[in-house]
C-alpha cells in the first residue's frame, strides 16, 4: 500500500519515539516544513524525558499513537533516533493506521518501524530526522529529496560505482534499513510474502567483525535465500581492533553474499552522512549497476 502523497497545506506530526530532544533542535527542521508549505505538529511528548527516553515507554507509545490515529495529520517525521523505538512495539494499535496508512519518516532506530510496514505491506521513506536537519541544509538536494519523496516527484538514482560492485541487473521490492536494527528483528519481523528482496543496509559506529556477525545471522535467516541485491549507504566510522579482522566492510559484505552471485551496490547517497537522501521503502525498484554507475529505478 501506498499512502497518499501530500501537498502544499499538508500537516506533518513530529514524533519522539526514541531519545529525548530538546524542543531548540526542531527550529531548523520547522522552519523549512512550513518554508515548503506544511503545516507541523508535535508529539504531546516533545518535552518529555525518562533517562535517556522522550518519557518512559507507555507516554512515548501514547504521543505516538495519537498522531497515528490523527486525521489532520498526514504524514508522521520521527524527530530523532538513538534507540528505545522498538519498546513502543507492544502498547501501539495499528488497526486504524493499516487501513488508512500514512508516510512514516527517518532512519537509524526507525527501521523498526520500516520492517514493521514492510511486513504488513506498507510504503515509508527512509530520511534524515529534524535533529540534524541543519547540517542537511548544506546539501540543497537532500532536503529537497525529503519533500519530493512526500509529494511523489522522487526521480530514480544514479550514482557512481565503487570498485567493490558486484554488477548485474535485479528487480524486487527494497526493503531495509539500519543493519544493526535488522539484524535485531531477525527472529520476528522479516516478511515472509516478498520473493525477491533488494535489502538496504546502513550502519554508523560498529567494528568490522560485528558486521561480520550480522551478516553471518543474514546468512542463517530464512531472509537470506530471497535477497536478490543489495544496496548499500555510508557505513560511518567503522572501527577495527590492533589485530585486523582482516578484510574492509565492503569485503565482508560481499563475501557473507558470493554464494548467492547477487548485485551489489556500494556508497548509495544515504545514512548517518550529512548528505543522506530520502527515499521509498517497501516499494518495487530496479537496481542496475555496471562498471561505471549504479542506478535505482522505481517502478
């Protein structure tokens, strides 16, 4: 399902799902929704902590829920990541939500609810959050990505191979996220109904031989025989012991996948970078890398 686009008047809530922010950290994001013709607004939980939470698990499900079940709002931006999104799984109620679905947006700890929409058939995009939305303002096109993604005027991606690419041409449904998040949900939300999978992955702080360990649980999931492709975002500040692990990240992603002789596309404009695109989850794509570009097209 795809929900409706949204156009100049549309008004988007901004949740906080995860950690704390303080209400000073929404100016930038603010000021540009309303410059482009949007209406915000906020969770009744903005303001609230609980340690390192926006308030402990029961309000934060409850802000939450208020903007899913919101006929006056349209879309819903995720004010910032961290982690803490997953505990609001058990106290929402989607039954609303799912018959009338609306775009959910961000990235990082929001792939929990990226692989929840993806499990019940549901577009959302992956996008920068409010938090650093003023570092995303140095790079006109990212911003820009986010209100073409919200009103359907997404153009397909063309970037520039890495020598890592695998080349080939795939068609199938991308789904994904922050690797670490899917590499969590692997027990229990990974959809069983899609056939053919180009999963995105992104990551930010990790060693190299924990990469290594998720994509060996990739490899022992029953998800690993439906990936097609894979499309691959920044990997931020990747770390490694005074004993090498041995290989780069980009090595040890393809080499948990060369039995599947699969395409994969490395440096896709996205993740924990300043210059991180949005774009559709949950939506059939075509993913053609050759030797010189790799291009994702939606179909």
């Amino acid at each position: 399902m795809q929900p409706k686009f949204l156009s100049s008047g549309s008004t988007i809530g901004i949740a906080a799902t995860a950690r704390f922010i303080l209400p000073e950290k929404l100016t930038s994001a603010i000021c540009w929704l309303e410059g482009q013709g949007y209406k915000a607004k906020l969770a009744s939980n903005m303001e609230e902590t609980f340690n390192q939470l926006a308030g402990n698990d029961e309000d934060r499900a409850s802000a939450f829920q208020e903007l899913l079940d919101d006929d006056s709002v349209d879309a819903i931006w995720v004010a910032r990541g961290g982690y803490g999104s997953i505990r609001l799984l058990p106290y929402l109620d989607w039954r609303k939500f799912l018959s009338h679905p609306k775009w959910i947006i961000g990235f990082s700890d929001i792939t929990v609810f990226h692989m929840f929409l993806a499990k019940n058939g549901i577009q959302s995009i992956h996008a920068e959050m409010p938090i650093n939305f003023e570092r995303l303002l140095e790079f006109p096109a990212a911003p820009m990505s986010i209100k073409n993604a919200l009103e359907g005027k997404l153009e397909d991606y063309v970037w520039n191979s890495s020598p890592k690419n695998i080349s080939g041409c795939v068609k199938g449904m991308l789904m994904g996220g922050n690797l670490s998040v899917i590499y969590s949900m692997l027990s229990g939300m990974i959809p069983s109904h899609y056939e053919d999978i180009i999963l995105f992955i992104e990551e930010i702080d990790e060693y190299i031989y924990h990469i290594d360990r998720m994509m060996q649980g990739l490899k022992l999931s029953p998800i690993y025989g439906k990936i097609k492709g894979i499309v691959v975002g920044s990997f931020t500040d990747i770390r490694d012991h005074e004993i090498p692990w041995g290989t780069t990240y980009k090595e040890t992603i393809v080499d948990a996948f060369k039995e599947q002789h699969i395409p994969i596309a490395f440096d896709f404009p996205a993740g924990h970078t300043p210059n991180n695109h949005a774009f559709y989850l949950n939506r059939e794509i075509s993913l053609d890398i050759s030797e010189t570009a790799s291009n994702l097209s939606w179909l």
